[in-house]
C-alpha cells in the first residue's frame, strides 16, 4: 500500500528537521575533535614534563653514584671480617697507591644476594669513598695498570652509573677507541652546553693534526665549530673538561 503524498507543508518540516538534526550532529563532531585535540596537546605535554623529570631523576641518581667505584674479581670470603682494610690493601699493593686520609671509605659491600658456588664468579663489591678525589684517582690508576692483580685475584675497577647512562656511553667506544689510538687527549661530559670548565694553555700543533686527520678518515664534521668559527668557550681543541 503507497503512502499518500505529502503536502509542501509536510516536506519544508521534513528537511527543518533534518536540519536541525545535521546541525546538532555537527555541533556534537566539533565538541569531539576540540575534547581529542586537548588530549592530544595535553599528551604531548604531559610527554614533554615526564621526559624532564625522567632527565632530572637520572642526573640525581648518577649524581648520587659519583663517589661509588664497583669492583670486581675479588674471591668470596678472601675479604675476611674487615671489607674495608681488605680494599685499602687492594688499593696498596694491587695498584701500588699511596693511601692516606684522602681515601677514606664511607662503606663497602657485595651485592645482596646468596652466596655463589665456588665455579661460579664472585659477587661485586660496591665500594663508596667519601671524596670523589679518591674515586677519580682510583678509576685513574686502574685503567694505567689494567686492573690489580691481589692475592691471585684479577681484579677489576669500573664507575658506577645508571644502565642509560652506561648504554649511551657504549656509542663512543669507537670513537674514543680511535683517540687512543691517535694519543688524542679527550674527556666525556654529560652535557657539553652546561659544561663551564676552564682550560689552560693551547692543544699542540699535534693534537689538531691528529683531530683533522680522524675527522677526514671517518667523514666527521665539528658542527658545533662551524656554527661558532671564532668561539674558544668550548671546542674539541681545548684541553679536559669538567662537568
């Protein structure tokens, strides 16, 4: 059965209708995309501040480890009842140090854990000096002997340091390996913006050629130095930094 049909009146209500219906349709669209663009704008925000605090939380951690030293290789049960005076002795007559007041152990201790068989390799000690003079001598004497060798241990000394921090630190084993090989004076900083330290002196004649020369042999550009091509604040020519 066909429906009768409709009047003019009929249909001009018939499309104020859907009308009115499209209108209240993209009313609601646009409050959606305002509401999704707000998330998406306070995502990335939100984003931006976690990354900061995330920076901020890994500076404080590895600030806090800057006087802590690991070492490895030592035997269970060879440090006795005293940890401590088993280090000193280590620090003596592994890696022929003079000891004084200036290496004064804050504490020491392996890691927690059980104790391991005898096939198996010891625990680490975590050693904390209570200047970091101490620590940056005792890294220093270590990487110049190769470790100490102390009471038919082989031992080994290394920084302790975030895992982030120790992974982004891998990605220059190549290029730091290259400067030892060319004797070029070199030192990592954290943050080579913020880094302030004073040099002294001029690099030598030898130091520029070998930078020229690893440069031209691995396709590397001093960017910072094109974009500061008068500027001696901090360039790869100057001596040592300290963050």
């Amino acid at each position: 059965m066909e429906s009768p049909p409709r009047t003019g009146k009929e249909l001009k209500n018939a499309v104020n209708a859907m009308q009115a219906r499209l209108t209240e349709a993209e009313g609601r669209i646009s409050d959606l995309e305002d509401s999704t663009q707000q998330l998406v704008n306070g995502r990335e925000l939100h984003s931006k501040r976690i990354d900061a605090l995330w920076s901020r939380e890994e500076d404080l951690e590895n600030r806090s480890r800057r006087n802590n030293v690991r070492l490895l290789g030592l035997k269970e049960g060879i440090e006795g009842d005293n940890l401590n005076v088993c280090i000193e002795k280590i620090l003596s007559e592994g890696l022929h140090m003079h000891i004084d007041n200036e290496f004064e152990i804050e504490r020491a201790h392996r890691s927690p854990g059980f104790r391991p068989d005898e096939n198996q390799p010891p625990r680490l000690i975590m050693i904390r000096f209570l200047r970091s003079t101490a620590r940056d001598k005792v890294l220093k004497a270590a990487r110049e002997n190769g470790g100490a060798v102390w009471n038919r241990c082989n031992i080994s000394l290394f920084p302790d340091m975030s895992k982030e921090l120790a992974e982004r630190r891998k990605t220059f084993t190549t290029a730091k390996q290259l400067l030892r090989d060319k004797n070029v004076r070199f030192q990592l900083v954290l943050d080579g913006i913020l880094d302030k330290s004073k040099y002294s002196g001029i690099a030598t004649p030898k130091d520029r050629a070998a930078i020229h020369m690893l440069m031209e042999d691995n396709g590397l550009i001093d960017v910072w130095r094109l974009v500061n091509p008068r500027n001696r604040e901090y360039t790869f020519y100057s001596h040592c930094h300290k963050s």
